[in-house]
C-alpha cells in the first residue's frame, strides 16, 4: 500500500494477492474500499492493483480538471511505473469510464478489459440519471456529509475539507458529451460488459455497445467457432449500486479473466 508518483499526480494504490495483475478502479466519489466485499475472490486468483484515482480516497486532488482522459493517462503511468505491461483491467462506472480510455489510448498495456456498469457514450444512461448528474455541485457535495461515502472520505482524504470540491468537478466531468463508440468498435483487446439487470444504463444500450465490440450480430454455431471475443454478462437481481459489492461479480468476471479468449479477427 502505498503512492506513487506519475503523470503529475500522487496515485494511492494496493496490491493484494499474486498472479498476472488486474487493476481496480472505482466509481464515482469512492475509493479502494469500494471492492472491499469481492477483493478476496479476485486476489485469491490475480495479483490486484486497487487505485483511487484523483481527487477520491488518498489520492488528492490537484489543480486540473477531472477527466476520464487524465485519469486514463495517470493509469497507464502507473502500469509503466510498476512495469505491468499486458495488465488487465476492471473498471466500474466512472471508474469504468477510465478503465476505457486507458485502454483506447493506451492499448498496448492492456491485455483484457472489464467494464461494469459502465456506457460507452453520454446518453447510453437512463434520461433520469442524467437529470440527476446534471445537479451535481458543491451544493449538493455539503448535502451529503454524514453519508457513508462522505464518513470514508473524511477518514482518508488526504485533505477532507476537499469533499465539495470533488462533487463540483465530479458534476463538471458528467455534464460533458462524449461519445466513444467509434473507439470502441476498434479496440483489439478481448472485452466482457457486465451490467445489473436493473441497472442506471438500459439493456438497449448493453445490447448496442455489445455489438460494437462484435457480439450479438450471429448465432456462435453449434461448436462456438463464431462465437465472439467480447462477452456481455446481465446479472439479475442487482442494480447499478450494488453490483460491485456482490458475490456475482467475480463469479461472471474470474472466468473471462482465466480462460483463454480468441481474438477479434
């Protein structure tokens, strides 16, 4: 446990367990301990490097934006500064969202991506969940103190009294359009999707950006020779909120991560 320093940021990470490495990363206004409840399945089987990206957890803010392009490039440093080239890696919701740059922009360092929860573009979640992204601002940032995200923060963060900041930037990198799906149709690497069935993004949206990386245009074939390298995992009974923390997770992600994948042709 300890921080390194890349890309102009002082990056708090954990390595628990042994094996070829899989990166964690967070979602929005968490931290490492928010894979607390499946870090002992996935480090019985992987080494796994834990990250809190900027501004959340013991990672402290610094004076630029908060960007899923930044944080992308933060990540990749610290996979050079590890020397873990060919790492895999997971990524839920925001952390998702940079799980997906990283591997966009710097796709020689990833061998096999995990997406949870996690659209490639704006509008792939649900018109209410960006109403409420929309409001998001130091405002609402001093509304949730108490709240069980904010008692970690205070307990962690390098400068707690940064808690409204981060909710501020946080709204600012939410309002932004962004549309991935061309980049997403051209990456090489083999990608699972993993969503709740009751998730904050719409099983249309699963379904398209699951045939963007190749799948859902053909039956596999009764030998599964077409079937595809990416794979879309819907786990029922879950939400967007709780798919992290279930026994589920790893349960649908371990095999993907283990077994041998073809390649997108």
């Amino acid at each position: 446990m300890s921080y390194a320093d890349v890309n102009g940021v002082r990056l708090w990470h954990e390595i628990h367990g042994s094996g070829r490495p899989l990166v964690l990363l967070h979602g929005g206004y968490g931290s490492v301990e928010m894979f607390a409840p499946v870090l002992p399945a996935l480090a019985a089987h992987r080494q796994v490097i834990a990250v809190d990206l900027q501004g959340h957890g013991r990672t402290a803010d610094l004076d630029r934006p908060l960007r899923y392009e930044s944080m992308a490039d933060d990540v990749a440093a610290l996979l050079r500064h590890l020397d873990l080239p060919g790492a895999d890696l997971l990524g839920y919701s925001l952390g998702g969202g940079v799980a997906l740059r990283t591997a966009i922009q710097h796709p020689e360092l990833v061998r096999r991506l995990v997406l949870v929860s996690t659209p490639c573009r704006r509008l792939g979640w649900y018109a209410e969940v960006l109403a409420a992204m929309a409001t998001q601002d130091e405002r609402v940032g001093e509304q949730m103190r108490g709240t069980p995200p904010h008692e970690l923060y205070a307990r962690v963060a390098p400068r707690p009294e940064d808690w409204p900041k981060l909710w501020a930037k946080t709204g600012d990198l939410l309002r932004r359009e962004y549309d991935w799906s061309a980049e997403v149709a051209a990456l090489a690497m083999p990608v699972m999707l993993v969503f709740a069935d009751a998730d904050s993004v719409p099983v249309s949206h699963m379904a398209e950006f699951f045939g963007l990386l190749g799948g859902g245009h053909r039956d596999a074939g009764w030998d599964g020779s077409d079937r595809p390298a990416a794979r879309l995992a819907v786990l029922p009974g879950l939400t967007h909120y709780d798919i992290v923390t279930s026994p589920a997770l790893p349960a649908a992600v371990l095999p993907f991560l283990t077994h041998e994948v073809r390649s997108p042709a």
